[in-house]
C-alpha cells in the first residue's frame, strides 16, 4: 500500500478576461485583498482565438494572467473557483458596462509538472473536485517546454502564453523548496 504524502503546495494563477482594462485592474486588486502581493503579472494579451465570449462579453478581448505570491493547497481551488465567480458577479452588477459579463476570471495553479484550471463545466477530461467545480490539466511540462493535450483551449497553446508559464513554474520551484 502507497502511503499517503502531505500534499505539495501550488502556485495559485488568475486567468482575466475582459474588453476593459479597468476590470484587469480590479480583478488584480481583488486578487492582492484576498491573496496578498502578486508575483508575476503577464502584460495583457490579446485574446482573439475563439468568438465564444463576444455575445456576452463583447469584441476585443483582452486576457492577463496573474500568479500570487503565496503557494496555495492546491484542495482549495474549488472555493477560490467560487470566490472568483462570486467577483464576476460583483463586477458586472456594479460597473455598468452594457455586456451581461464584463469579466471572466478562470483560476487554477501551476506546479512544476503542469498547469491545471478550474471549471463549473463537465466534460470527459475533467475530473470533479467539490462543490459543483472540476479540474482539468490544460498543460504538462515535458523536455523544458509546456505542452498541450487536443482539449488544450486554442490560447492555451501560444507560445506566449507558455513563456508566462515558464516563468510561473520557475517562481514555484524557488519558492516550493523553502
């Protein structure tokens, strides 16, 4: 029988998805409340692969990452997921933007093997963690470079993105050794 290990703590990454700047900041403000300082922040990407959101966030997206500072229990990304979604909610009631969802926020973690994301959505590549929230791995790391699986989001697959993503896994190796 495996015995069971204490399990290694994670780097907690906010994906930001909005048409409007000012939401970017408010998510990382919400983000530094809740979490304190932020480590690594991505420069806002254009986020252009998909037409999906437009009908309820409109064109011209813009999607920023985000990475805190502090290591997460990587067990509590199905209330972070929650929190995130109740912020989404926040924003758009008070804001007044004329899209029904002005802010996307999808958070997740990084570690030194991959990068996994929470959803409310079922499919067969997700697995159920708690309280209405799955878990998908979206990329693995393997030959010093980020890969993707055929369910990898199209974004997920830039380059770009996976040189953010380098950097996170290079915080969370320094930092998960102390």
């Amino acid at each position: 029988m495996g015995q069971i290990q204490p399990t290694p703590k994670s780097l907690l990454i906010i994906a930001v998805t909005s048409r409007y700047e000012e939401a970017l900041r408010w998510s990382c403000d919400r983000a530094i409340q809740q979490w304190g300082p932020i480590a690594i922040t991505s420069t806002p990407f254009a986020f252009s692969e998909t037409d999906y959101y437009q009908k309820t966030m409109g064109p011209d997206l813009l999607k920023q990452f985000v990475a805190m500072a502090e290591l997460i229990d990587p067990g509590s990304l199905p209330s972070i997921k929650h929190l995130t979604n109740q912020w989404e909610e926040e924003y758009a009631t008070t804001t007044g933007w004329s899209e029904s969802r002005p802010l996307n926020l999808d958070p997740g973690y990084v570690t030194d093997a991959k990068l996994v994301l929470a959803s409310t959505k079922n499919h067969a590549h997700r697995i159920y963690l708690d309280s209405g929230i799955y878990a998908e791995v979206t990329l693995y790391y393997q030959g010093r470079q980020w890969k993707h699986w055929n369910w990898t989001y199209p974004d997920y697959r830039r380059l770009d993105y996976h040189a953010f993503f380098a950097s996170c896994r290079e915080y969370y190796l320094d930092h998960s050794r102390r």
